[in-house]
C-alpha cells in the first residue's frame, strides 16, 4: 500500500513538474524594450521616384531595391551615397514588384512581392544570373553571414539555406505584449535583427535566437511626411561600419539620413 502511495505522489510530481516547465517554456519573455531616439549625423539626397524596399550599404556604395509594378522605376540600384547619382541600375519586367535585397557572396538577393520568386545578381554588374522560389510573400531579407532571413509581413521571420534556399528554422517575434506583426525591411547588424514595422515610425532590434525584441527606435519626426500619404512611410535600414551608424529613408523620401541611435532614459 505505502509502495503504492508513493508512486502515485511521485507520478503527481512528475506531472506538476512538467506542467510548470511547459508553461515556463510558452509564456512569452516579459523583458521591457531598451527605447532608443535618433542623432542625425549626416543628410544625403534621395530619388523622389523611388519607392524603397530594400536597402544595404557595403564597399562604400548603397544599393536600393525598388516597387512597384509597371513602372520604370521598379528594379534595383547602385547609388552614390553622398549625391544619390545611380551608377548601375538594372529594370525590372513590369510583372515582378520587387523587394527587399541582401548581399552576400559577392552577390545580390533580391525579393519579389506575391510572385514567389527571388532574383540572384551579379554584385560588381547587377546583371541576373540566377533566380529561385519560395512559398510566402516576400518584404524584406538579410542574412547573417551564412544563413539569409526573410519576413513577410507578419511576426514570423524565416531563415533559409543561402546555397539551396530551402527552410531551416523561423522565429516568431514579439515583446512584452505578445507577437509584433508587420515586419518589413531587414538589416543584420552585430548579431542582430533591425526590422522596419510597416506603417509605423519604429524600427524594432530582434534577437535572432528567440525572436525577442530587446529594443525599439523611434524615428518619429526624422522627415516631414504628407498628411495622408500610407505609401510614403520610413523604410529601408543599412549600416555603415566605418562610422558604426544607421542609413535610413523611406518610400519616395527626398532624403536619406545617417543616424546615431540615442537611448531614452526611462
């Protein structure tokens, strides 16, 4: 009987037990965000016509992604930072509404929209050479020096074999308040995840571990934005690491600015 007894309060043990470590393991991480301001630094000239989606900054020259369908505008392009002067530009075939870009192996990864295809280019001459497919919409990419990430425009961020573009984990990001949704342009820097939020003025630093967002930047106010233009919103992150600062603009901004990021103090 007692041999019994003890089973049982063992077995009940066992079962509190689990149950305790699955509801640890599912409950969200309830870290407050580091919130962080802006410092402009400096102030460069940016293509009107350009409706952004992609942005990186790599041997001294930008190199933009554009939208949308039908337009002669939508492609991609190798930019003079400091005057914004196009020095390749490479047209997209009206049916494609191209996406985020990332570099990697000295080439250029660009996404499409709904068309489920991504284009490889050649970096030095942005001629195509390549192109693969995947089953999601695509916004933005990056990619961590071996693996590339993608969003599409929800809370889960995708990682993919850069070799044979197949699926090898997600993450689903979120904060304090449960899943944040509509993540748009990426950008990999020092080992984390920077990600436009569409329609907003945040950019969100996720860690690409476990999707946790450890800290936001408020760009509110960086650019004087017309009263009900939904199209006209901050996108397009890269990094400069001369000078360890941010790049930023937006859809058909006049101006891309390079920033500093300023903790608030809370």
């Amino acid at each position: 009987m007692k041999k019994t007894l003890i089973a049982a309060i063992i077995l009940a043990a066992i079962i509190l037990i689990s149950g305790i470590a699955i509801l640890l393991h599912n409950k969200p991480d309830d870290s407050t965000p580091t919130n962080y301001s802006y410092m402009i630094i400096n102030i460069y000239p940016h293509d009107t016509n350009a409706f952004t989606e992609g942005l990186v900054f790599q041997n001294g020259y930008l190199y933009e992604s554009t939208g949308p369908y039908q337009t002669s505008y939508s492609g991609l392009r190798k930019e003079d930072l400091k005057t914004g002067t196009i020095l390749q530009e490479y047209i997209s075939p009206s049916q494609y509404f191209d996406e985020g870009i990332t570099i990697i192996n000295n080439h250029v990864i660009q996404l499409t929209w709904k068309n489920h295809i991504g284009f490889i280019y050649d970096q030095d001459t942005l001629k195509p050479i390549q192109n693969f497919t995947y089953p999601i919409e695509g916004w933005g990419i990056t990619n961590d020096g071996s693996q590339l990430i993608m969003s599409d425009g929800t809370q889960t961020l995708y990682f993919i074999n850069s070799t044979s573009f197949q699926q090898t984990r997600t993450i689903q990001t979120h904060d304090q308040n449960g899943p944040v949704k509509n993540l748009n342009e990426l950008e990999y820097i020092n080992g984390q995840i920077y990600a436009n939020i569409w329609q907003t003025n945040k950019i969100a630093i996720i860690n690409p571990q476990n999707g946790q967002i450890t800290a936001y930047i408020d760009l509110t106010g960086i650019e004087n934005i017309p009263v009900n233009s939904p199209d006209i919103v901050l996108n397009g992150i890269a990094y400069n690491p001369q000078n360890d600062t941010l790049l930023v603009t937006g859809k058909m901004w006049p101006r891309l600015f390079e920033i500093k990021t300023v903790q608030i103090p809370t």
